[in-house]
C-alpha cells in the first residue's frame, strides 16, 4: 500500500468507529429526554410487543450499563439497561422495540439469525487465536502463518456481515411493532428512526473497519508471496 492509502485507511478505521459512537450516544441522549405521548416506560413497550406476539415466556429485565440492552435467546430475556427499563422516553421505547425484534426472529427463526448464532462460536475462536498468526507470519516473514491468520480473521468479517441484516431487521420489525401497537405517534416514528439508524451505524463502522483489515491483511499477503 501506498503511504497516501495508508493514512486514508487509518483514517477510516479511526475515524468511523469514533463517529458511529458519538452519533448513537449524541441521538441517544437527545431523544432519550423527550418522553412518548404514551408514556410508556420501556420495560412496559418490550412487555406490550412480547405479549402482542404471544411470547409470553420471555422476560424482560433490567441491566446495569448505559445501552447495554441485548436479547439473550439462551434464556429467553430481554435486557434493558436501567434508565430504559423504568424510563418513558422515544429512545428507551426504540432500543426496547428493538431488541424483542431480536426474540421475534428467534420465535420465527429468521435465517440470518440462526446464521449468525452458529457463526458466534467460530467467530469467538477465530477472533482470539487471528492476530497471533497475523503478528507471526508478518514478523517472520511467513506467507503460510499469515495466510491461517486471513482465514481466522475471514471468519470473523463473515459474522459481522452476517450482523447487519440481523441488526437492520430487527430495527425494521420495532418501528412495525411500535406503529401497529399505537406505541408511538406518526410524529414520533421520525424520532425513533433516528435512534435505531444511529445505532445500526456502530454494527456498519464494525463490519466496514473488519474489511479493510482483512483487505489490508490480504495485501500484505500477496506481497509476500510475490517476493518469495
């Protein structure tokens, strides 16, 4: 690569993820003070949309962190972060839709999600034992040991791949829940799009930074063998 590629690249990779952060915490923390016509904390929207979709055996739960809400499908719980769980607010309504859009597609098993949970083993794996091939075989100049460590690497890019029509579908699946429900208002729909769109630029700035990783990785590879 040339230096000019090289600061653009850096510059992404620096770059995006800071931006994707800021934005999610900046639309978060704007919408996360305007409260629902409804008023519905967001413990109650993921309650109503569970029930609404006879996943009664679902628990919705709070959890310390700030956004670190997440559907677990080992044990059926949705996990809302405090201020989300007892808040009423156009953001804790959103983020709540979205994850039990998450325990919808694993009531239907959506394909993309069953995908991506047979990858999360493999993915853990190859993201752990990647750069230790990768440092090895650039240091000791072995294309072999570089090339396992692309392989390893690829492993991971394909579940953040796999992520984003995961994270997208589940964000479109909340605004349809939402809506139908009467949850939010047509005024509020723009609001909530808004924090899930911001929040599905963190899952784009992580797939987009682990191709160009695996891009440059690949790089340096076919330079290697060149030169043998």
């Amino acid at each position: 690569m040339s230096t000019t590629m090289y600061i653009v690249y850096f510059a992404i990779i620096l770059i995006l993820p800071l931006y994707a952060q800021m934005k999610v915490k900046g639309t978060y923390k704007k919408f996360a003070k305007e409260r629902t016509m409804k008023g519905q904390t967001g413990a109650e929207v993921a309650r109503a949309i569970l029930d609404a979709n006879g996943l009664y055996d679902v628990r919705v739960v709070p959890t310390q962190g700030v956004l670190s809400d997440h559907y677990n499908p080992a044990t059926k719980t949705v996990a809302l972060s405090e201020s989300n769980f007892y808040e009423a607010s156009v953001a804790g309504a959103a983020v709540a839709a979205h994850e039990v859009g998450h325990a919808i597609q694993h009531k239907e098993a959506y394909s993309m999600l069953t995908l991506r949970s047979k990858l999360v083993p493999v993915a853990n794996i190859s993201s752990n034992a990647s750069w230790i091939f990768v440092m090895i075989g650039i240091f000791a100049s072995s294309s072999n040991m570089l090339l396992l460590g692309i392989v390893l690497l690829a492993a991971g890019v394909v579940f953040q791949l796999v992520t984003l029509p995961v994270e997208f579908d589940a964000s479109k699946r909340a605004l349809v829940q939402m809506n139908s429900l009467g949850i939010i208002t047509n005024e509020e729909e723009r609001p909530a799009r808004k924090v899930l769109s911001a929040a599905a630029l963190t899952y784009v700035a992580a797939a987009a930074v682990a191709v160009l990783e695996l891009l440059r990785l690949i790089l340096i590879f076919t330079g290697m063998r060149s030169d043998d």
